[in-house]
C-alpha cells in the first residue's frame, strides 16, 4: 500500500508500507526494508552510497577519468583516472562531463595567457602606494621649503588635518 515519499539526495522515491507494518522502497530494483521510516531513508542512504559507477569525466586541468563511487569514511568520491591512478575527489570539485582534446588544449592555452597577464598586472602595478602616501610626501617637500632649512632627518609627517 502506497505511504507517500520520502527524499534521499534531492530525489523523491516513493515509500510503500506492507500488511506487516514494514516500510518498503523500491531503489532502481534492488528493495529496500525496515520497520521504521527513520530506518527505511537509512538503509535507502547507505544503498546509494555504496551503488558503483562509471561516469566519465574531465578535470579543468585536462586529466580524464571516472567516478565510481562514494567513499564513505571520507564523505568524497571514489576515482579513477585514465592513467590507472585510484583516488578520492571532494564532491564539489569541478569537472567536465565531456571535453574533446582540442578543447581541453584551448583551455591549457588560455590558462596560460591568464596566468601570463596576471603575472604581467603583478609586474605593473608593484609601485602601487596608497593616495594617502602620496599627498603626505608632497606636503612634506612642501613644509621642508616654510621657515628655516630642516633636514630630511628633522620631518616626520604625523598625520596631516585639513
């Protein structure tokens, strides 16, 4: 008998309750049980993160590879990179679904301009000071003319009030 929905990773599966008073969910095939709702999403929870998978991916720096599943202990997915390396990735670590290799070149060629221009930007604005700076120096020329000759040694600019 129908007993509504529950939901497990954003998706609604819906919940049966059987003549025994068991909750029931049907995940893709495979049936899940328990005598409470509470233990049903439980149970429900551990079936997909134990599911094996085969999806294939790019990371952003080019390496393909595959996701395979959910490492429990370590909340991160389990990996496999097209060069036999098995690892584990953070759940929000961006990757392609696809990418072709002149794709991925294009991007390896425009990191590269980026990372170009900003060392470029570094390189022009490193004699960057603040306004404050220099109004304080210009005021300081300014005072050294007013009065008697003070050496630079006898000028020490406060703070100037207007």
């Amino acid at each position: 008998m129908h007993f509504g929905t529950m939901k497990i990773t954003g998706i609604e599966i819906p919940v049966e309750i059987t003549d025994e008073g068991r909750f029931t969910a049907d995940l893709g095939g495979e049936q899940a049980q328990s005598d409470t709702l509470q233990g049903l999403k439980r149970n429900a929870l551990q079936y997909v993160k134990t599911m094996r998978l085969n999806l294939p991916f790019v990371t952003t720096s080019g390496n393909r590879g595959t996701l395979r599943g959910y490492h429990a202990s370590q909340n991160k997915l389990l990996v496999t990179f097209e060069n036999g390396t098995k690892t584990t990735m953070d759940y929000y670590h961006p990757v392609f679904v696809e990418r072709t290799a002149e794709q991925i070149e294009e991007l390896r060629k425009a990191r590269e301009q980026l990372s170009a221009a900003q060392e470029r930007v570094k390189e022009l604005t490193e004699d960057t000071v603040q306004a404050r700076e220099l109004y304080d120096g210009e005021i300081a020329e300014m005072v050294k003319g007013w009065g008697r000759n003070i050496s630079d040694e006898e000028i020490e600019v406060v703070e100037v009030v207007r």
